[in-house]
C-alpha cells in the first residue's frame, strides 16, 4: 500500500489496529512530515522510522517499541515534536537527541529508559515543553539523575515535567528558565528543597524569578519542602 503513496504527507494510523511490523515501504514515505503510530500489538523499533527524514511530526504512543532510541534519530533533523509515550521503550537517551536543532516538543512518557539526561540534550534551544516521566506513581523511571545544569540553556521552555523521574537533586538552574508556565515535579523519591524568595545561595532552585509559573505540581513528593 505504502509503495504507491510516495508523495504522501500526512499518516494517521492510531485508530488501525496495526499488528507485528511497519511495512517496509514505509521507509520510502520521503516526503511524510507528520506521522502518528498507536496499537498495542504492533512490535518494532525506531531504526524503522529514521529513513523517513522530512518528517516533522512523529506520535508514538502505546505500542511494544521496545529497543532503545537509535543514535541515528539525529538523521530526523526536521523534527518539531517527538512523542514516545508508553511505548516500553529501554536503554538510555542517545546524546545525539542533542541534534534535533529545530524540536520544540519532546516527550518521553511511560517508557522502560535508564541512565541520566544527556547534557547535550541541553543544547535544544528551541525547546518549549519537555516531559520525561516514568510509568506511574508506583513504578518509578529507572532513569536516575542528576538533572544537568545546563538546563538553564533552554531559554524558551514554557512546560516542564520531571514526574516520577528519580532524580539525585535539583539544580538551582531551574529557577533561570522565566518562561516556564507549568513544572511538575511529582512522586519525586528524593528528599529536596525548594524557595519561593531571592535565593540565599546557588544550590536551591528558587520560584522567585518564575513569573510566568501558572501551574506547580509536588504532589506525593513526601521529601519536599518549601521555605522561604
């Protein structure tokens, strides 16, 4: 089917209920820009959509992709949102997400990953909303921290979700991104502070330079205090 449709733009299939693997024409799909992949059966790895390089927009949710995110996504150069949400995706975050020049929507939900953030992951500048979340409030992300100070970096981030991730601390750098709108710091497994005046010193994150802050999620967070 993929084989004739090789001006094709736009794939929806999250109401098909797709089964085993991608068809192997779909690496032909050169010219797709948005494509939205959901069913439960369907078994695969991200190698099979890094051919697909004018895509802009990639929705992956709910599926068995369970290898690790491939070094070759930087081969996605165009892309503007990456989802990969309960996907049971393992191993850890290639560097070379750090790349994607022009993402602004990166989501890592629900998934199996480990390791730490890669600093260079601090490098997407374009970036406004960033979730990486583990399963839920009783299966904890197997990813661990610490979160890098270079997060500061993302001078444009308006969404920010660290939920359920194990996390060594905060840093202080957080409370440099003004344009943030929502942070989520819930079902947090570690014991942390934060300020809601000036900070007194550089290893707080303090609340004090977020006036755009409109939402603050800490629930369950049972080792977190706020002081002033």
């Amino acid at each position: 089917m993929y084989s004739v449709l090789t001006k094709l733009s736009t794939a929806d299939d999250s109401d098909v209920d797709l089964d085993g693997k991608l068809p192997g024409e779909m690496s032909g799909l050169r010219r797709l820009r948005r494509l939205s992949l959901k069913s439960r059966n369907l078994r695969d790895s991200v190698g099979a959509l890094v051919m697909l390089t004018s895509l802009e927009f990639l929705l992956v949710r709910n599926t068995k992709f369970s290898e690790r995110i491939p070094s070759s996504i930087d081969r996605l150069s165009n892309l503007k949102l990456l989802e990969f949400n309960e996907c049971e995706m393992t191993g850890t975050l290639p560097s070379e997400i750090g790349r994607l020049s022009l993402l602004d929507t990166l989501h890592l939900v629900r998934n199996k990953l480990s390791g730490s953030i890669p600093v260079e992951m601090m490098r997407l500048e374009a970036l406004t909303s960033l979730r990486i979340e583990g399963w839920d409030s009783t299966w904890h992300s197997t990813m661990i921290g610490p979160i890098p100070t270079e997060i500061k970096q993302l001078v444009r981030l308006q969404h920010l979700s660290f939920s359920t991730y194990d996390f060594a601390s905060i840093p202080s750098e957080i409370g440099e991104l003004i344009e943030l709108v929502t942070l989520d710091l819930s079902d947090s497994t570690v014991d942390f502070e934060l300020i809601v005046s000036a900070p007194r010193s550089g290893t707080l994150p303090s609340l004090v330079q977020l006036q755009k802050l409109e939402e603050l999620y800490l629930r369950k967070s049972h080792s977190m205090r706020i002081r002033s």
